[in-house]
C-alpha cells in the first residue's frame, strides 16, 4: 500500500508538470486524457500488482505509445473530427486494459481486500473524465449542486444570491445560471436552492482544496465507491459464489450507467453508494451465526443507519428507499430488541428533522411534493405500466437500451423466482424481501409524469438501484462455464454495450434526449436515414405498436436464448470457438434486419418532428426548453413557404392521409397545406382560421385533415408545404401552423 | 467404421470452419452496404462501397485463423463496420480511422497468433500476407480493377512471401521467414520512403534473423514496431505518399507543437467574389505556418503562379526568450504568397486527362482522397512556411490572387500556427 501511495504521488507530479507542459489549445479535451495518464497508470500497475502481476504486452505498450503520438500530433493531421477518434482510441485501449485486470482480479475476490475494486474503476472515470468534461458542459440539475457546493466552500452559507450576482458559475460552465422555478427565498433576499445541501456539503471540502477539479474527482470517488460497496454487497450476500460477485461487478462498475454518470453531479451517484452500503449491512446482519455483537455486526449496524438516515437527507425521493429498507432491518434484527429500539428512534428522529426543517425552509413538510404526488393507486395503471416499463426498456431514458448487458436482469429475476418456488426456503425469502423492498421506489417513479428523469442522462432515478440489481446478476453469472446460451448472450450484449457505452463516453451529449418518442443516440444514427428507424424502437413516451411487442419479444428471447441455452451441452473436445463470431454475425445481422425492416414495412405514421423527416425552415413546437414539455403534443411549427417531407415506405399503390395539425391562422393571413407526391401537387388544404393565443396544452384546437387517395410510389418523396393565400400581397407570415402527424393508409 | 465416423466428423468440422470464415466478412459487408442502401443521400457512395469491400476482403482470410474465435477479433470486426457505417462520410476521418483499424487487426491476429504458436505453416503464413497486402495496396484495386498491378501486389506478391515464410519456419528460422515477408509486402510501401527507413528495416532485420541473445531480441522488437507503423501508416495508402516518414516526422515534430488551428472543422473558399479570409489569432509566439488547400479550375495555371497573398500581422520577438516578456515585442508584420505546383494544385491532378492537361505538375499530395464519382483520388496539398523569427501573430489574412482566371476558386481544409 505504501507502494502504491509513494506510486501515485509522482505520477500525480508527473501530471501537474503535464498540465503545465501541454499547451491547452488545440488539444482540448485530450490533453486532459494526456495529463491524467501518469496516474491512471499508476492506478492500473497498482490493481496489477494485486492481481498476481498482469504487465502490459510489447503490443499494448507499442500501442499506447503510438496513441500518445497520435493525442499529440493528431491536429497536424488536419482531418476535421480526428480529436473524437483519438479520445475513442485511447479510451478502447484503457477498457482493454481495466477488463484484462479484472479478469485477473477473481484471484482476489475472497479476500477482504478491497482497494484494487475501488482503483480500478477510479481508474477508467479518471481517465474517461477530462474528454467527457470538455465534450459537454454540467448540464440539468448539476450546475446548481455545483454553484450550492461553491456557496458552502467559500462562503460557508447556503444562500446562493451572491453568487448569481456575481456569475459565480463561470468557475464551471460558460453557460449562464438562473435560479430555478420554485426556489425558496428569505426575507431579506436570500435564495436557496430546491436541491438538499448534503452532497454539496460532502463536496465542499474537495471544492476548497482544489476547486470545481476536487469536486469533480470526489463525483468519481463516490462511483467507484458505490461499484466497490456493491462488490461488498455481493461477497456478503453469496458467499460461495466468487464469480458471480466479480461478473456483477464488472457489470456494475464498467458498463453504463454508472461508467456515464461517473463524471458528473448527480445525487444518485452517492445515493447508490448508500444503497450498496445497505445492502451490504442487510447481508452481514443475516447471517444468523455473526449476529453476536461482533465487531462486523457493530459495524454493519452503524453502516446501516447511517446509509438510511442519509438517503432521505440526499433526496427526500429517497424515503421511498429508506423506508422500505429501515423496514427490512428492523424485521431482520429480530435476535437484539436494543438495536431494533436504536434504529426505530433513529428513524423517527430523522424523519421528524427533515419534516420540521422542510415545513420551516419551504413551508411544507414534503418540500416540493404534495399528498397526491404520492397517491400511487391514483394513477391509471397504464400510465404506472408504462412508466416502470420505460425506466427499463424506453429506447431513450431506459436502462436496456443505455447498456444491454443489463437485459441479464431478465434470466436473474427468472432464476431468483425460480429458486424461490423450488426453495422456499429462508435464502430465498430473504431475496425476494429485499427485492420487493425496492418495489415501493419503483411504484413511486413509474407513477410521475417526468419518470425518464427531465433533462439528464438515461435512467437517471434509476442508478440508485443498480447495486441492488447488480445483486441479482451475481447468482446467475456464478457457474465457472455458464451453459452455452449464457455465454452468446453475454457476450453479444457485452459487445453491443461496449459499443453503445464507447459512443456515450465520446459524445456525452448524446445520453440527453427529449422526450419525444425518439432518442438523440437514434436520431443521430437515423438522421440521413431515407426511413423511419425510431419507429422499430419502444418508446414509452409516445406509445407506438413497438412499445408493448419489443420489450415482450426482447424478454422472450433473452430468456429462451440463456434457458434453451442452458440444454445445449458442447461436445467433448470441441472449443467455443464459435462463440464470438458468431455473436458478431448476430449483431451484425441484427443490424441489418433493422434496416431492412425499416426500410420494407409500411410507413403508417409521418411524425413530423422526427429527424428523418427533413425540415425546410420551420421550428420544433414547443420550443425546445418549455417546461414540462411532455404536457403538448409535440410537432413542426410552419410559416408561409416552409416545408417538412419524407419518403415513406409504401404498402401500396394509392395513400390515403390524416393529418393532424394546429392551425394558428390569422382571418387577414389566410393560410394552406400543400400536399405534394414526388413533386405532384396532390391536394391542397385550406387551414380552418383560429383566434388561438396562450392555451392550456390540453384545450389546443387540434384538427385532424384528410387528403388522398393519391399515387405514391415506394421511396418517393411526399412533402407538406405551408403557402400563403392572401389576395393583396400579405404572404401569411403572421399565420403558422404546427404539423403533428400524419396517419397513412395504403390501398 | 471409425475412421469414416472421424472423417465425417472432421468433414463437418471443416465445413463449420468454412461457414464461420464466410460469415463474419459477409455480414459485415452486408450490414455496411443495407447502411449505405438506406441511406438518404447518396453521399460519398462509392467510398462506402469501397471501404465496406476493403474491410470485408481483409477479414476474409483472417477469419480462417484460429484466432477468429477469439473476442478480441469480433470486437475488431465490428468495430470496422462501425466505423464504416456511423461515421460522417467526408472530410477524410472515416477513410483514416477505418484503415487504422483494419491494420491493427491485423497487427494484433498476428501477436496473438505469435503469442500462441512458435511456427507458422502455409495457411497461418498465406493468411497473414494477404491481408497485409490488402491493408497495404487494397486501394489499387479501387483505382485500377483487375490490373496487371493490382493482380501482382495482392495475389503474387503474398504468395511468394507467404511461401518464403512457411518455409524458412519449416527450416527453423521462422525469424528470417517473417522479415523477408514483411520486406516483399512492404517493399512497394518503402519504394517512396527515404532510403535510410529502408536501410534501418534492412539492419533491423538482419540482426533479428541472425544474431543472438540482448541485441537480437531488441532487434527484434524494433522490427515489429517499424512493422506496426508501416501498416498503420501505410494503410492510409491514398492518404499519404511516404507513410514511415510521415510517422518519424511527427516524432520529429514533437517539439513544435500546434499553437492554433483558427479554422476548426471550417472550410473557406476563396472566390472572385469572396476573395478573402481574416481570421483573429491569440498573439502566441508562431514559428510557421501550415495551409492544407486545393484548387478548381486551376489545370491552366503555370509554375510559381500566385494563388493568393498571406499576411500575419501582430508582435515580432525580437528572441525566443521574448516570449515571455510582451514588452519587448515590437509591431511587425510578414508577407509571403501561396503558389501553384509547389503549395497547392488541381483537386483532380490525379485523374490521367486532367493530369495530361495539367500546366505545372502537381506537387505531392498531403492527403488523397476519394470523390463522389469516378475511379481517381482527389488531392490536398500541405503548405509549411516557415517565419524567420518567433512571431506574436495576432491576424491572418488571404487574400486570393485577382488576376486569376474567374472561374478558379481555392479552398482552405485546414490553417494552423507552429509554436
């Protein structure tokens, strides 16, 4: 340890004289990767030497070198966007390297070692951190946990009014901060912040040393803590299964949205970590044979009501959490009524504070929530369906989508069910209690309108779980030779996760997307598409037929493919060789059926704001910061001579449409819609005249307008075009009207 | 009875192995080319097509190797596809970063081949040289078909060496096999290379096959890594002319890092009408400047003709030192000009009647490329001036020649300063 210490502190000299070395333009964000490697290799060597000794090859080192050459020269090159590929380059090799570590690593699973787990994935967010932070500016809630966090290390007060007024932000971000809607004030001009000041506090000592650097590095300690206690939790919890422990967390650790979510300033960061650290606790206290006062237990114990106390204090979303769990180990500590008294005042003390300092800050107990946010019964149950189905399969905000190795849950719920029928035993009540501890959370999320999270990466109020659902993946990954239909299916998820992850981490602004039915990774993909990809996908946001068939067909096959899998026995002596490239074939060829499907089956809906619709002027309706912006139905907004078209794949010859639309139309601006096939005017389409102006989204006069039947051929362009009908020159500019969607029916 | 169960058995194998081998390169060439069927615009069609091809016939015989069951291939495939699928279909990244790619494939099958086998034999050895050779000279097959050299550096030249190789390993000096290979693959790379990048693979070869002990094994060593930037640069075959140089180049210039590139992912063109380009700069101590540029209608221009005036104005230091003390600087400002045939040229200098008609012959490129249509490689050129003292420049002007012919224009890639 002493080692690593005296190791990590000249290479941490090595990077300041770097960053003093390296010019800061034009090597942007790769510099920062250029500074931090002295210490990630420190890091890695460090988690090498634990491991048994894992050297680099001459290949990998040759390569390394050739990216060091590459990361400085690359702008001489003078190819536009040759920054991305360097980051993406040097960040491939670095995963190469961390998975060849962990691998190594299961020597040291059953060991109560724990800081090679920890330095690992602190390895890869550092190193992944300065291009991820220079890609994308803080974003959502995070500035304003920044701006509190700079408050309480250099003022010491959580009043932030100084601080807007003298564009404290520009420490971080170049984009300015206002304060948001509904934060409290004081009498005498005060303004706080909506967001609890207990991560802010956690990262205030870190901001005083080194500034917006210290709270960066702390966000990316609290992940690899979090990855390190889930770890722990597991190790605890399935004691005779080391593999499962290390595959649940390399999982957890190395894939989205943990690896995402490292580098920036979200509460449910060091909330997962509270969780892991709750789990871990529960799983000390169960075993009934240490549940004597012990030096663990005490531990445990102490761990456990600090990790509950503090949930609430992070986030009061998080009660729906503390609750439930607080819960499960006043039933578990059945054998030391003291500690079931400890633990229930605790509770009641906590609970008590928060409501009296809420009810004293922001005039309400429950801060920004009311009694009907959390009437769970009181919301349709489609609209709980598909709120809890979209924190999973959505294709913007859901957990699958951001990282398929995760589609693992599926066969892991299978087997925990399964286990529990064949073995109702103690073990597996124990499972189910605490996974159905975690139901109350889910119910509460699924139930808000805003369930994908607002303006944030995907899955963002689910990250808290991911400990908990690492949990599950650790007994099925725990066979030293999974049966055959695992293995494909780890692996091509594994591949697609890697490849999706590798995209985020080199576009971090692709993982925001608005909730509009598609996602900004698809859109990017499908922009100079000729068809409708995002219609294959499910959205819950927009439901469309692919929002009940996908995540149905998906778990189907995922758990036909890892359960009929499992009878496949490979024959004596015949390698697996055919394991990989056979899962790259399949993705490969799943790609390809995506086009293909995409491009074959029928267009039955144009909506209009989709990226592979192009847009001829116009704007996106509603604006794009509107609050709230799910409330409206979202569309193309039309002046006189704007034009949105696409080219739909036919499934016939003749095309009838329905047009829905919001005629925003002046009487002395009369306005109309062209409809044109392969440039043939096929119908035009006078807009009804409204005195429409500031409307709730609900009461917009939305009209629906039939054209056709008219000829349309497969692959033709079928354009909308908004002209101008006035007889005296006025060409209808004070006139607009906003295209939601076109239904087509082919004949 | 069981030896015709054995040899169904194996018949079966094989015919697996055979179906494996096909599969991988065939989805991946299918799963490019439903990209590029889907795709909108037709833009940069017969790149993709070409890249989607490249990337396919270098896989084909590196997926009968027994490392194809290794992950380590798979993610490389279907990084390639990736690449060739997801990236932007200009300003020459994708064709760079695919063909980077494919020769790290192939640089890692080998280490991990070597890392398990100590000789090779004639399939390991035919595999390994043909894919090098489609890394290194598959873009001639774009530019000329089935062509006399096209036929010669991608079916008989992998022969030979593949045959070279297997049989010095089957005669126990699988070192010297795998340097004489290298060097026939190789050889037509290096015709463009100074003579002492030749010398140094010689020497370094030499010691690898024969010697013994230390100064072998870093022989050995030096060998694979001038091996490994021959493929990775020299698969960007229509990107650079003399790819080792230009490696050792950027080693060279380490120490002269860039200071600015004013003009991002911009691309100008200078115009009759839009003759000029400003641009501000930080006032950084400069040493030189670098243009990347072509020209349009340009094929009448004569040698030495003026294209366009360049003009930095700002601080002259009057020692290296000064950089650090602005006080000392005084106003200055420096001149020069960008000329035909020695700083840019035709964009299509490379097609053969442009080429014929061409008043001045066209310098070497900087970067190649392919366009929209026909089978010919477009050209960038690099220009370098060098000042003659450190210079705080603080503005860049250009200004395009009025007495060129009107139709002529001159795009601008790429401006940067030299520290």
């Amino acid at each position: 340890m002493k080692r690593t210490a005296y190791l990590v502190l000249a290479a941490s000299a090595a990077s300041f004289a770097l960053a003093e070395l390296l010019p800061a333009l034009p090597l942007g964000g790769v510099r920062g990767m250029l500074v931090v490697l002295p210490v990630v290799a420190a890091l890695f060597a460090s988690v090498g030497r634990s491991a048994g000794g894992n050297r680099p090859t001459a290949v990998e080192a040759a390569l390394w070198g050739g990216w060091i050459l590459l990361a400085l020269q690359h702008q001489a090159l003078g190819i536009p966007g040759a920054s991305e590929i360097v980051a993406a380059t040097g960040l491939a090799l670095a995963g190469v390297r961390t998975l060849a570590l962990a691998v190594r690593l299961r020597r040291r699973i059953e060991q109560p070692v724990l800081w090679p787990f920890f330095a690992l994935p602190l390895a890869l967010y550092l190193f992944a951190w300065p291009w991820t932070t220079t890609a994308r500016p803080p974003d959502g809630d995070e500035p304003y946990y920044l701006l509190l966090t700079h408050s309480l290390a250099e003022d010491g007060d959580v009043d932030l009014a100084d601080e807007y007024r003298d564009k404290a932000w520009r420490n971080f971000t170049t984009v300015p901060v206002a304060p948001q809607p509904g934060d409290p004030t004081g009498a005498n001009g005060e303004i706080y912040s909506r967001h609890s000041a207990l991560l802010p506090l956690a990262l205030a000592p870190l901001y005083r040393l080194a500034g917006p650097f210290g709270a960066q590095l702390g966000m990316l300690a609290f992940a690899a803590a979090a990855a390190t206690a889930g770890l722990a939790a597991a190790r605890s919890r399935f004691p005779g299964t080391p593999r499962g422990a290390l595959a649940a967390w390399a999982i957890l650790a190395f894939a989205p949205p943990l690896m995402l979510y490292a580098g920036q300033f979200w509460v449910e960061v060091p909330a997962a970590l509270l969780v892991a650290l709750v789990c871990w606790s529960l799983a000390v206290l169960d075993r009934r044979e240490s549940v004597q006062a012990t030096s663990t237990t005490r531990s445990a114990f102490v761990v456990l009501a600090l990790a509950l106390v503090a949930l609430p204090l992070l986030k009061l979303r998080f009660l729906a959490l503390a609750l439930p769990l607080g819960a499960l180990a006043f039933a578990r500590l059945r054998s030391s009524a003291n500690r079931r008294r400890e633990l229930a005042l605790l509770a009641a003390a906590t609970l008590l504070a928060l409501g009296l300092w809420n009810n004293w800050r922001y005039g309400n107990p429950l801060r920004m929530y009311a009694g009907s946010d959390l009437a769970i019964f009181g919301v349709p149950l489609g609209a709980q369906l598909r709120g809890g189905l979209g924190l999973f399969f959505d294709a913007a905000f859901g957990l699958f989508a951001l990282a398929p190795i995760w589609l693992l849950l599926v066969p892991a719920l299978h087997l925990a069910l399964r286990g529990f029928r064949r073995q109702p035993g103690q073990e597996a009540t124990v499972r189910l209690a605490e996974v159905a501890a975690f139901l109350p959370y889910l119910l509460l999320i699924g139930m808000r309108r805003e369930w994908y999270g607002g303006w944030s990466p995907p899955f963002r109020y689910g990250v808290v779980l991911l400990p908990a659902l690492a949990l599950l993946l650790a007994p099925l990954l725990a066979a030293k030779r999974p049966a055959a239909g695992l293995r494909w299916l780890c692996a091509i998820l594994a591949a697609l996760s890697a490849t999706v992850a590798l995209v985020y981490l080199m576009h971090p602004a692709w993982a925001y997307s608005l909730a509009n039915g598609s996602s900004r990774l698809l859109d990017e993909l499908s922009r100079n598409f000729a068809g409708d990809l995002v219609r294959l996908f499910p959205s819950m946001v927009r439901v469309r037929p692919a929002t009940w068939i996908v995540p149905l067909a998906l778990s189907v096959a995922v758990l036909a493919i890892a359960i009929a899998g499992g009878k496949l026995r490979r024959s004596r002596g015949d390698r697996p060789r055919f394991l990989w490239p056979f899962s790259a074939v399949g993705l490969l060829l799943l790609w390809g059926g995506l086009l293909a499907a995409a491009q074959r089956l029928p267009t039955s809906r144009i909506e209009f704001e989709d990226a592979w619709v192009s847009h001829h002027r116009g704007a996106l309706f509603p604006e794009r910061w509107t609050a709230d912006r799910t409330r409206f139905d979202g569309g193309w907004a039309l002046t006189h001579g704007g034009q949105v078209s696409a080219r739909p794949s036919a499934g016939g010859s003749l095309c009838r449409l329905a047009i829905r639309l919001l005629p925003a139309v002046a009487p002395e601006a009369p306005l109309a819609l062209e409809v044109r096939a392969a440039e043939r005017l096929v119908a035009t389409l006078p807009l009804p005249t409204t005195g429409a102006s500031a409307m709730a989204p609900e009461a917009l006069p939305w009209v629906t307008l039939e054209a056709g039947p008219f000829a349309l051929a497969d692959g033709e362009e079928l354009a909308f075009r908004a002209v101008g009908l006035a007889t005296d020159g006025a060409d209808g500019a004070r006139s607009f009207v906003v295209l939601d969607r076109a239904d087509l029916v082919w004949q | 009875m069981s030896s015709l169960l054995q040899r169904a058995r194996s018949g079966t194998r094989s015919w697996r192995t055979l179906l494996m081998g096909l599969a991988l390169p065939a989805a991946m060439l299918l799963a490019a080319l439903l990209a590029l069927g889907f795709h909108g615009a037709p833009v940069a069609a017969s790149e993709t097509l070409f890249l989607a091809l490249w990337a396919a016939a270098v896989f084909l015989p590196l997926s009968f190797l027994e490392t194809a069951g290794r992950p380590v291939h798979a993610a490389l495939a279907l990084a390639v596809t990736v690449l060739v699928t997801a990236l932007p279909r200009s300003g020459g990244l994708r064709a760079a970063a695919v063909a980077a790619a494919l020769a790290l494939s192939v640089l890692m099958v080998a280490g991990l081949l070597c890392a398990r086998r100590t000789a090779f034999g004639l399939r390991h050895c035919a595999a390994l040289a043909l894919a090098v050779a489609i890394v290194l000279h598959g873009h001639l097959f774009f530019l000329h078909g089935f062509a006399l050299e096209t036929v010669a550096l991608l079916g008989i030249v992998p022969a030979v060496a593949a045959t070279l190789a297997a049989r010095l390993a089957a005669a126990g000096r699988p070192g010297a096999g795998l340097v004489a290979a290298l060097a026939l693959l190789a050889a037509p790379q290096l015709a463009a290379e100074p003579w002492w990048v030749a010398l140094a693979f010689a020497t370094a070869g030499f010691a690898a096959s024969f010697g013994a002990g230390a100064g072998a094994r870093l022989a050995q060593r030096s060998l694979f890594l001038f091996a490994a930037a021959t493929l990775l640069a020299g698969g960007f075959p229509w990107l650079r002319a003399a790819p080792v140089a230009t490696v050792l180049g950027a080693l060279v210039t380490l120490g002269r890092p860039l200071a600015e590139t004013p003009l991002g992912d911009r691309v100008v063109v200078l115009t009759q009408t839009a003759p000029r380009l400003a641009v501000e700069l930080s006032g950084v101590p400069v040493r030189a400047l670098v243009l990347d540029s072509y020209l349009t209608h340009g094929v009448e221009l004569a040698c030495g003709q003026e294209l366009a005036g360049m003009e930095l104005t700002g601080m002259e230091l009057e020692s290296a030192v000064d950089a650090a003390r602005a006080r000392q600087f005084v106003p200055a400002r420096w001149r020069s000009a960008l000329v035909a045939g020695r700083d840019s040229t035709e964009w299509a200098a490379g097609r053969p009647d442009v080429a014929a008609q061409l008043a001045c012959p066209a310098p070497t490129p900087w970067i190649s490329w392919m366009p929209a249509t026909g089978r010919f490689l477009g050209q960038t050129t690099r220009a370098r001036f060098a000042l003659e003292a450190p210079f705080g420049a603080r503005r860049l002007v250009l200004e395009r020649n009025p007495a060129l012919p009107a139709e002529t224009t001159l795009a601008i890639f790429f401006v940067a300063t030299e520290r």
